[in-house]
C-alpha cells in the first residue's frame, strides 16, 4: 500500500495538512468542484498551454490543474532542501571534472565510455571554464517519495528543466482563489524564484561585461510547447525574449537585432537543445540556431546558460553514478538516495532485467518526458516481449528500475477526495551562490493507479506549500 | 526594442484594423446588394476586386454574398479573410506576449478559434450578428490598447500599424464605389446612388457624424472629402494620416531613421490637403484613391526597412 501523505500510520491526517484538511471540509466537495471549473477558465484565458509533441490534436491544451496543494512539513523541506542543493553541487563538479581532468573517471568510480561515447558529451567543451565554474544553472530534480522517511531521486535535469512557470502561476492561481488560505502566512512564498533567477544568471556574466549585464532568454519560437514559459519567465525577469534569428555574432560578441540598432548581449538563457544552438558548432543543417555563437562563448564573449554539454550530467546512463560524485567530489553521504538501476548495457543486470521486465519499468536511457517507458506490470505480455528485443537490439540505450510505490497525495476526483500518485520537481539555482525556493512543481497522475505523472501523458499539476514553522 | 518585437505589434495591430474594415466592408456589400436592380451591378465582385480576392473565386459569373462569406470570413488560406486576420493577430500577439498587457493578450486569445468551427451555412444565417462579433473583438482590444499599455515604442508601432491598415481600408471602400457605379456630378437626391454613397458612410459608422459636419444634404464630394480630408473623423484618410505621422515622429526622436517614411508621409498629406473642397473629385476619384494607396504601401515597405524588420 502506497504512503498516502494526507494520514498518518493510524489513519489521522497529518499536522502539515491540517489547514489544507479543514478548508476542504468547510468549503464542501460541490463547492471545491465549482471553484475547480472556475480556475480551468482563468487558466485558459490567460492562455497558459502546454503542447504536446507527436501527439496531434490540441496544440493548446491545458494542463489540468488540481485544486488540493500537496504540502511538504518545515521538517521534511530542511531535508529536501539540503539533499537538492548537495546534489546540484555535485552534479556541476562533475560536469567540470569530464571537461577537464576526468578525476573521477581516472578513480575508475565511472567507466570512462559511459561519458565520452555518450552522445550528451560536448567535446568541444573540453578544457574551457565556464563563468564560476557553473554549467548547469537551473537544476531540476525528480523526486518521489515512498514512505513517510523516503524521498528518492527518480532523475536530474540539467539542461533546461521546464515547468517552473506551473510552481508560480499554480500559487498564483491559488492565492487569487482562495486568499483566506495564505492570510495566516503559514506558507512560505515562491514568488521570488524569478528574481532570483536573473541575479543567478547576473552573477555568471561573461568577463569582458563592463556594468549591468543584459540577459535574455532564448526561445525556438511561439511554436514551442514551452513557449508559454519562456515568455512568462522574460516577463517577470523584465528582460528580452528573442529568438535566434534576433541574434547575431560579430568580433566575438553577440547582439541583438532592436530598432536602434544592434546591442550587445552578455547572458543567454538559452531554452534551445545544444544541437540548434550554432550551426557552425553542432548540426550544421539546424535552421534554428546562430552562426559563430559557440566561438562567441569560447572567446568569453557572452555567456550560456545553460553551458553546452551539461546534458552528461543528467543522462540516466550516468544517473546510477550520482552517489559516487556526491562522495567523490563532497566528501559527504548523499541525502537523497537515488533508486535501485539496472543498466541493461552491463550483460548482469541485462539478463535480470529481461527475465524479470514484467515486474520493473523500463526506459531509454536518453528519453525523456515518459516516452518510449515499459511499466512492465501494467502491460501486456505482446508489449513486453516487443520491449525486451528493443532492448536487446540497444542494450546501452536502456536501463530498468523496479516498480515504485510512489506516495499518494489527495486530489479531487470524480468521487470526492481521491488518492494519486505524484512526484516533486524543486529548481536549484547555481549562480556565484546557489538558491532553492521552497516550492516546486507537484505532477500528480489523474488516473486511478496510473505512475505517469507526465504533462504529455495526461498528467497534471498542483500547488506546492512547504509551510513555515 | 528588438526589430522582431515592433514588427509584430506592428502587422498585429494592423490584422486586428483589417478584419474589423473586412467585416465593414461586407456590411456595405450587403446594403448594396440589397437595391433592386442591384443583379446587373456586380457589387460582390468589386468587393473581391478592391481586397484583391478575385482569385478565391472558384466560379465564373457574379460573385454571390455565400463566396464572400467563405472568401472574405472563412477561408483559412486568404490572409485578408477575418478568419486568418484574427489568427495572425493572435500568432503575432503570441510571439510578443511580454510586450502586451494581460488584457490585450485576454482580447485576443478569448473564443479566437470561433470562426474555425463556423460552417458556411451557420456562417450565412448568422452573417450580421458575425460581423459585429468582429467589431467588437477589435473594440476590446482597441480598448485595452487605449486603458491599458505604456505610451512607449511599442504603442507607437501598434498605432502607426492600425492607422496604416484603417486609411488603406477607407479607400478600398471609395474604390467599391467606384467600381460599382461611375460617380455623377449631380447632386444626389435619392435613387439607387444615394443609397450607395450612404452605404460607404453607413459601413465607417459616419452617417451622423456627416450630419454633424456637413449638414443634411448628401453630395458625393462632401462624402468624399469627409472621407479623405477630413480631420476630425477618426475613420478619414486624414486622421490616419495624421496619427501614422505624430507616433512616427516620435520614433523618429528616439531612434531616427525615418527621413523617407516621413517624407512619403508627406507627400501623402499634400495631395490630401489640396484635394479639399471637392478637388480630390474633380482630379478623378478613382486616381486620387489609387495614388493614396500606392503611397500608403510605398509607406508600410519604409517602415520595415526603417525599423530594420
């Protein structure tokens, strides 16, 4: 039986959510129901979407928001807290030892192949420091939680994790609606994220920026399906949203395309995969990205976050290793615990996984967003049996891990207060300092019994609350 | 402000200005269409001809009020149809979305998609209270314009946009007229011209506010003159004229770089400042209209390359 965080073991709900318990009491399923509709509308209208890749249909659907926030204890985010920010830390060490010395490879803690064949490796970073020392600027990890004690690290993303602007428009959301919710101030605010942002990028500016550097963020384009991110973010950060044709490189520096004329640009966020980034650099058929902008960074003429090749870190091929870094680099024991693997490019662990994928759920190693996963108990001999030759024609592009109990939060169902299974997704910020607000994006499988939590699969979303003391 | 920025809120302000005059400009296809008599006179296809649809036409023989709903309201591929107008609008708007404010973005995104699931029959039946639909999607977003956004850049490009877009659509109206019936001298007392030349009014909300300046009698240059001279109607080439030139100015002092808009924009002015007094109409209405509409196109490709879009 899943943890299910409104009770406790004797069935009694639990202090934190003692607020969120007495509202949904007073305020009665039909009226909570109502008030659900209501939000959906606001979200509409404000035009918050999220579009799905391969999937046809809607370009601009919703994703459904669920009215009961999940709430974390003070206790339970002190921890949460620390775990993150040391994972973070190590996860940035280590992108900075593969693009130099390679220390923890020459410690034989990880195979060396497993970094240089893998496709997420940049050679062309090899040797250059990065401002700070930072790649990964905006870390986002998967946590999920299977018992009252247990949080677990389910993957890292290190590139540009997504889904930040749910975490704020969701309070935002809530704080509209419900306002008699916050007024006794036992929530702890996430609305400083963006603010923080900017300093954390701020803080990596290139070192030839005299002054206030200029950030901007860089989208692919209203055809996104993040797009609705990238400009809300440029919006609360009251800087530019341009698009790789509004940018261009001369002497080493690149600017942007205004009415006035070209002006310099020291810091991108950057929410283009590195292979659009500079058809010079990377794949010279991309129509995306901006010529001479990878020379651009090398020469320390503008900054990148975040920094090309930081997808190494968050490859769930190197996932299993994050422990050993943690050790290796930090000297300390992980706080986050990471969750059992099975990396089917090892012969071992391959044979186990195929004589026992009915019972584990399966993933490429390089996918990403619940695409191309085997959730063996849930499926059907025929489909297991086509996974298991996908695996064998690939074996390194899979790993297996055993079927979580994930913890179930409540969610408003068609029956009343109803258990989901959800997972955690906080946003660690690394600038000169790092920053973690306390909050983050809740993704809760609206299906009865469902694991995938998923936006493109159906997913949605709640609001985070770490309460305050 | 990037280049990318002022060119959307620029072509966004005028695709909102285009499928209100379009939805204008079928109302007074309508009226004419109306006059007995009128199944000689082609009014529906002058409609296409001054939008530069004919090419959607998928018959031969006069054009019917059912083409020009599908041409004009419906048809996804027609970039002057009110359909793609208000999709473009939307998609330029999605594209600058942090140079909006909250309720500008609300006036565009609400029941944007109500024409796409619109069939031609429902569209048919439905044909007025459609078209004022329009209307009043682009007074929303008029509104949230004028109560809402910073007197900055931006607004300037918005307004130089709309007005761009209004002038050109008051003188495709002029150009339907022509086209239906050769203006006569007289003046019009009643009868089928009157009708028409009221109509023109009638489609730019300006009957009354005519009255107002020209007293009760309808003559074809005093609606002429109202339409294209007159500075105080906010629908007259003039006003428009007038708007583009202040808000380019005031580009022109922040950033430069608009000598030649400026100067186009001048020589549009002295044509309509000499064409008072019925002038426009003996000079030929017809040439006077095209010549405007030459410069205000001459206009819109020296924005772009003034503001380097």
């Amino acid at each position: 039986m899943a943890f299910y965080e409104l009770h406790d073991p004797q069935g009694a709900v639990r202090e934190c959510y003692a607020e969120v318990q007495r509202w949904i009491q007073a305020t009665g399923i039909a009226g909570l129901r109502h008030r659900s509709a209501e939000a959906e509308a606001i979200f509409r209208r404000i035009g918050i979407t999220f579009a799905v890749y391969g999937e046809g249909g809607d370009p601009e659907r919703l994703i459904p928001f669920d009215l009961l926030p999940r709430v974390f204890s003070r206790l339970e985010w002190q921890r949460l807290d620390r775990g993150i920010r040391q994972r973070a830390q190590a996860l940035n060490a280590f992108l900075f030892d593969v693009y130099h010395r390679g220390e923890i490879l020459r410690a034989g803690l990880i195979p060396p192949e497993l970094v240089y064949q893998n496709e997420a490796f940049r050679p062309e970073m090899l040797g250059f420091d990065p401002p700070g020392r930072v790649y990964s600027h905006i870390v986002g990890i998967d946590i999920v939680r299977t018992g009252p004690d247990t949080f677990e690290v389910l993957e890292d993303n290190c590139r540009t994790p997504s889904g930040v602007s749910y975490m704020l428009e969701n309070r935002e959301i809530m704080t509209r609606m419900f306002p008699e919710l916050f007024s006794h101030g036992l929530v702890t605010p996430v609305d400083t994220y963006p603010a923080q942002l900017l300093q954390s990028m701020k803080e990596v500016a290139p070192p030839g920026c005299k002054g206030d550097p200029v950030v901007v963020v860089l989208t692919p384009g209203p055809l996104n399906s993040a797009y609705y991110e990238h400009s809300f973010l440029a919006d609360l950060m009251g800087i530019e949203l341009v698009e790789p044709a509004d940018l261009f490189v001369d002497r080493d520096r690149v600017w942007m395309k205004t009415i006035a004329g070209p002006r310099a640009v020291d810091v991108i966020y950057r929410r283009i995969d590195d292979e659009y980034l500079d058809p010079l650099a990377f794949r010279p058929d991309s129509m995306l990205g901006v010529p001479g902008l990878f020379h651009a960074y090398r020469a320390g003429g503008v900054t990148l976050c975040s920094a090309p090749g930081a997808g190494i870190a968050d490859d769930k091929a190197i996932y299993v290793h994050v422990p050993d870094m943690i050790r290796f680099y930090l000297g300390e024991a992980p706080i986050l615990g990471n969750i059992p693997t099975w990396q089917c490019g090892k012969p071992e662990d391959r044979a186990y996984v195929l004589a026992h994928l009915g019972e584990l759920v399966a993933k490429e190693t390089h996918g990403s967003g619940g695409y191309g996963m085997l959730i063996g108990p849930r499926a059907s001999p025929a489909a297991i049996d086509a996974y298991a030759h996908r695996i064998l024609a690939d074996p390194g592009g899979f790993i297996a891990q055993p079927t979580l109990e994930l913890s179930t939060v409540p969610t408003l169902g068609a029956e009343g207060v109803v258990r989901r299974h959800a997972d955690f997704r906080p946003y660690c910020l690394v600038g000169s300092e790092m920053r973690l607000v306390a909050g983050g994006l809740t993704r809760v499988a609206l299906t009865e019994g469902s694991l995938v939590v998923n936006s493109s699969q159906g997913g949605g979303v709640k609001d985070t609350w770490v309460l305050r003391d | 402000m990037l280049s990318r920025t002022a060119e959307n809120l620029f072509w966004m302000a005028r695709y909102i200005e285009r499928a209100e005059s379009t939805a204008r400009l079928i109302t007074m296809g309508q009226r004419m269409a109306l006059l007995p008599g009128s199944d000689f006179l082609d009014e529906w296809g002058s409609v296409l001809r001054v939008t530069g649809c004919e090419a959607f036409l998928d018959h031969s023989g006069p054009a019917t009020q059912a083409d020009i709903v599908r041409i004009l309201l419906l048809e996804p591929d027609n970039p002057s149809s009110i359909q793609s107008c208000l999709v473009r609008a939307r998609a330029n708007a999605k594209s600058v979305r942090t140079a909006l404010t909250q309720e500008m973005w609300e006036a565009l995104n609400l029941s944007w998609r109500r024409l796409e699931d619109c069939s031609l029959e429902d569209a048919g039946r439905d044909l007025s209270p459609l078209l004022d639909w329009v209307k009043t999607r682009a007074s929303m977003f008029r509104g949230a314009v004028d109560t809402g956004l910073l007197r900055n850049t931006g607004y300037d490009f918005i307004r130089i946009g709309g007005g761009l877009e209004r002038a050109q659509m008051t003188l495709r109206l002029l150009e339907v007229k022509y086209y239906v019936l050769l203006p006569e001298t007289e003046v019009v007392g009643g009868g089928r011209d009157h009708y028409q030349w009221t109509s023109v009014l009638h489609a730019l909300s300006g009957s009354r506010a005519y009255h107002h300046v020209y007293g009760g009698v309808h003559t074809p240059w005093q609606i002429t003159d109202f339409l294209m001279v007159n500075r105080t109607f906010p629908r007259s080439v003039t006003f428009c004229v007038d708007q583009m030139g202040w808000h380019l100015g005031l580009l022109a002092r922040d950033y430069g770089g608009a000598e030649r808009c400026r100067a186009t924009l001048g020589e549009l002015s002295d044509l309509l400042a000499a064409g008072g007094d019925g002038a426009l109409f003996q000079r030929g209405l017809h040439e006077s209209v095209q010549q405007c509409l030459a410069l205000t196109n001459r206009l819109a490709s020296e924005i772009a390359e003034a503001y380097h879009f």
